[in-house]
C-alpha cells in the first residue's frame, strides 16, 4: 500500500515540472526577392497597348448629298446605285414651282425696273417746262427700285437652290430644274422616285461617296505610348504609313476615351469611314514587363531589376498599361531580368 502511494505521489510531482519557453527571436521571415519568378525585359509586342481600332476622316468634300433645295416633284432620275459621276453631272430634274417663279420674276423684274427708269428720264426732262411735276418723277424711281428689289431677292432664291440666275430661262423654257452632283464620286444612296413629291428639309434623295485627303482617327482608351513609327491597316489590305506624332488629341467627356488624328506621310485619297486598325511601333527605349512587376508609390513607380547576378529596386516611367502588361522607361537594358511580381517583403537594395 505504502509502495502505491509513493509512485502516485512521484508521477505527480514529474507532472507539475514546467518546461522552460524557447527563446525569443528578434529576426522575422523574410520573402526574398530571389524567389520571385524571373522575366526577361522585351521589346513591346502586347497588342493591346500597340494597337487600336481607327477611322479615316476625309476632308468634307469627300461626301455629297443632294437634297431639295424647295418643294420639287421628280420629274426624272438620270443615275443608278453604284454610278460613277463628275461634279456637275445630273442626279434628277425636278419640278420646282417656287423656283420657276423666281426664274420669272428675275427675267421680268429686271425688264420693268428699266422701263420705269426710261420713264423717269423722260419725265425729268419736262420738268423745266412746267409740265410733269417732280413728284411724278420720284414715283417712277421708286416704282423701278421696287423692281430691282424683286429682281435681288429672285437672284437669292435661285442662287440657294442652286441655280445660276443666267440659266433662268432655259430653266422657264423647260420646265424643269436640275439637282446636280457636288462632287466626284459614286452614288451610293438613292431615294428619289419618279412622281414624289419632297420638301426642303426631310433629307437627301441622293449621296455621293467619293475619295480626298483623309486624315487618321484613332480611338485608344488611354494615351498612346511615344511612338516611332504608326501604320493604317485598312479593312481593304492597305497599310498607309502615317507621322508618328498626332496633329490633335481630344479626350471624350463621356467616357473618357482619347481620339488622336494622324496625317499620312504622303497625301491619299480615301474614302470617308473607312475602317482599320492603327498599329504603332513603340519609341526607342520603351520596355515590356507585366504589370504586376511594378509598385507604384505616389507618383513613382518601381520595379525590382536583376543584372549581372545582382538585384536592385530602380525607378521607372509607366508610359501606357493595358491588362496584364506595361511599357515603361528606366535604367534597363537587353538581358536585364525583373521580378514577375514586386516582392511583398524582403526586396532588395534599392540601386544608387
């Protein structure tokens, strides 16, 4: 009995032993920048930064359209969709009252205007023999200046619907007036029939699609990185080279997107809204790396750069992101190597 209780009471004492603690350390882990995953610098290739989706612009007399220029009823239609036509060449005749009218108060205005003066004079002339009164003569003046007023406002109606004021009476002897081309080019729209009736303002019944010096629109969600060279891929197989500096640049309200307009390096005719793509070829001394490789702290950024077997932290300029690339600019050379990923903790040395 007294043997059990003297091994019960050693187990107990053995038990209530405390171990002493580890010691202390002062050090913590370190994520070592030599773990990260490294890339080699390139030149820029990633798409999404190089290129954009572009427009061309061509300058306003590339697009005519022919719209009545009074109320007209088509008399005739002398083109078909798909037409090549001139400047000048006709589109329609049309019956257009009002404008005939004109046509007839130019011709007539004119003629009474000049008998009323005749009338005048000959008036004037008998005023020292006391037999026409003075106000007889101003009365023939003033109806003459009525005349040629009728006369300049007919010349205005003609001249805004397109009409020389000389082919007036070829206009009354036949009829009809004719709406012309006002450009070189090709019909592409064609709504006029033969018997309709149209009113200024609901349109054109005709449009001419033709080719001038164009400039290049291009659409890019953020500033386009400095370029040595740009090129137009239209949707038709050319590639026009264009001046790598944009003549403009203009940021959308609405959505905050950049158009950019280049001038090709040799003038070409284009046709208004073709559509490409814009390709630009980075500026010299423009590098690819991943975005995540840079921390950016304020208005610098940094990206851990490893050369020669040494890593560094070096400063570098963002000059365009998209997705999961960057180009920037800093102290890199080819071969150099950077950390896929900024080192959370652990990076190294910052290069001096």
């Amino acid at each position: 009995m007294n043997g059990a209780r003297l091994i019960a009471l050693a187990l107990l004492s053995s038990s209530c032993v405390t171990e002493p603690a580890p010691p202390e350390t002062t050090e913590r882990p370190r994520i070592a920048a030599a773990a990260s995953r490294w890339v080699e610098v390139q030149q820029p290739t990633d798409v999404s930064i190089l290129e954009a989706p572009a427009i061309a612009r061509a300058s306003a007399n590339a697009v005519g359209e022919v719209t009545p220029p009074a109320a007209i009823r088509i008399a005739r239609i002398h083109v078909q969709v798909g037409q090549a036509v001139a400047a000048g060449d006709p589109i329609v005749d049309a019956y257009a009252p009002e404008v005939l009218d004109a046509a007839a108060v130019y011709l007539s205005a004119g003629v009474r205007a000049r008998v009323y003066e005749i009338r005048a004079n000959q008036l004037e002339a008998l005023i020292g023999e006391g037999l026409v009164r003075r106000a007889q003569v101003f009365e023939q003046r003033a109806r003459a200046a009525d005349h040629r007023a009728e006369r300049q406002r007919a010349i205005a109606l003609l001249r805004s619907s397109g009409v020389d004021p000389k082919d007036a009476k070829a206009i009354l002897d036949r009829g009809v007036m004719t709406l012309v081309s006002p450009s070189n080019g090709v019909v592409t729209e064609l709504s006029a029939r033969v018997g309709r009736s149209y009113q200024p303002g609901t349109g054109s019944i005709a449009q001419v699609l033709g080719e001038a010096d164009a400039r290049i629109e291009v659409r890019t969600a953020q500033a386009w990185p400095a370029a040595s060279a740009v090129v137009f891929q239209t949707s038709d197989g050319r590639e026009i080279a264009l001046e790598p500096t944009p003549v403009a640049t203009a940021v959308v309200p609405s959505d905050g997107t950049r158009r950019s307009w280049f001038e090709p390096k040799e003038a070409i005719p284009l046709p208004d809204g073709l559509v490409g793509t814009a390709k630009v070829s980075a500026a010299e001394g423009l590098w690819e790396v991943p975005a995540a490789s840079i921390r950016r702290s304020g208005e610098l950024a940094e990206v851990v750069r490893q050369r020669d077997g040494r890593s560094a932290v070096i400063d570098v300029d963002i000059a365009a992101a998209s997705g999961a690339s960057a180009l920037v600019r800093g102290s890199l050379r080819e071969g150099d190597r950077i950390a896929s990923e900024f080192p959370v903790d652990g990076a190294p040395e910052r290069s001096r």
